[in-house]
C-alpha cells in the first residue's frame, strides 16, 4: 500500500487495525484475478513481474504459484515484514517508494488493488508512472487495477458499523477536495481512534490524460476481475492494461 505524507493516514496503514478492518478480504477473488490475468497475457513462464505497491504479498505469492520470478515492493515495512515470510528463491519482498525507479527491469508490473492515488500531490501520479515506464522492459506490459469512481458515487454508503474481533468500526465515506475520504473511528482498550484514508477520485478519463503525458500505450480497460468489459456506469473496478 503506497503512503503520502498524511501522516494520520499513513500511521493507519501501518497499525494492526487496518489489517483486522480488512481481514474479510476476497483472497479467492485475487486468485481468480491472477490466474485470468495471466492467461489473458499468456505470458510466457519465468518472465519476470514486479507487484508494485504489494501489501503483504498475496497477489504476488499467486503469480509465484504459477511459474513466474516475482518481486513484491511496497513502502510499509510492517507489510514486508510480513510478506517476506512467503519467499523463496522465485518470489522476493523489498521496501521500495513506487515513485522511484527500479534498479531491474521487468516483463510485468502490476499495480493492484487501489494501490495508486494516495499522494497528496498529483504530480506524484505522474513520476510514478514514469517511474513504471522505466522499470518496464522494452517489450513489458503495465497492469493498473483501480476503483471505477462513477460506479463508487452511484452506489456510495455514506456511513455505516462494522464489527471485528470485537472491535465497532465506524466508517464514513464523502467524497472531498477530489478524493474519495473515508474516515473510521473505534474504541480499542478504552481508548478512542480516528483514522482516515484518501484515494484521489481519479476518473477513466484523468488515467487516459495521465497515460498521454507518460507516454504509455493503453492496451484494454476491464471492469472487473473476471476481465468483463468496461461500463463507465455499471462496472466496480477499472483495470488498464499498456504497454
């Protein structure tokens, strides 16, 4: 998970809270979207992939199970600490700030899961990109999975309580200042919390402006993890394949 310098959101990504609020999530789903992927790619086996922006490494440990050399980077250490207990001579984990260059270059580099956008300075959006684009082989593919922000504000629930492991989640969702806001607060120990989380509202047609500016090549846009065709209305998720 990328990390600005909000340092209330960036403390959050790196309590025990965020993994317990997100403990529930579909890992069936990211299997099902790994494996459609990659025969959608048919990308030949030991190519090598980069998971840009990690977390703990489970789309990273599908690849591996697959047959390819796989890097896994992102800028949390606890999410490396965590990830790297999965490693083995193919699959590697390292800290890494997905603004920067890599020092190798790779077949694949996909960027998963809403994990682009959390800068402050849209300008960050762009050296990344260009960061990707320079850690890409001359023939590699780029993968960039975000939400569909039209879908997210048709359908978007402003408030409501989960409970996990004990714990009442208070979310609150509102969209601000172009971001996509979530704030949640809880009670821990007899002790109040309040976290929030921020995603720039970036629609399809701000990733296009970006793509033109990075020079980057869009392939297809999908709207879902089963590789469906995009609907800018009806569809959860958008995902562009470039090269």
């Amino acid at each position: 998970m990328p990390k600005n310098n909000n340092t209330l959101q960036d403390s959050w990504f790196d309590t025990p809270f965020y993994h317990i609020l997100y403990k529930n999530r579909d890992y069936k789903e990211a299997e099902i979207f790994s494996t459609e992927l990659m025969k959608f790619l048919d990308l030949p086996i030991d190519s090598k992939i980069l998971d840009l922006a990690c977390g703990q490494g489970r789309h990273s440990v599908n690849f591996n199970k697959m047959g390819y050399n796989v890097t896994g980077v992102d800028i949390s250490k606890e999410n490396i600490f965590k990830a790297k207990k999965y490693e083995n001579d193919s699959l590697n984990f390292d800290i890494h700030d997905m603004r920067n260059p890599m020092s190798n270059k790779f077949d694949l580099i996909v960027n998963l899961f809403t994990s682009f956008g959390y800068f402050e300075d849209f300008n960050d959006n762009l050296k990344t990109l260009s960061s990707l684009k320079l850690s890409l082989n001359k023939n590699g593919i780029g993968v960039i999975d975000f939400l569909n922000i039209n879908n997210v504000k048709n359908n978007l629930i402003h408030q409501n309580t989960e409970e996990i492991e004990g714990i009442k989640f208070n979310l609150k969702r509102c969209f601000s200042d172009g971001f996509l806001v979530k704030e949640i607060n809880f009670k821990h120990n007899f002790k109040q919390y309040t976290f929030k989380e921020k995603v720039r509202a970036l629609t399809i047609s701000d990733f296009k402006d970006m793509f033109k500016q990075s020079k980057l090549e869009i392939l297809h846009i999908f709207g879902d993890y089963k590789l469906n065709e995009f609907d800018i209305n009806k569809s959860k998720r958008l995902i562009f394949i470039f090269k």
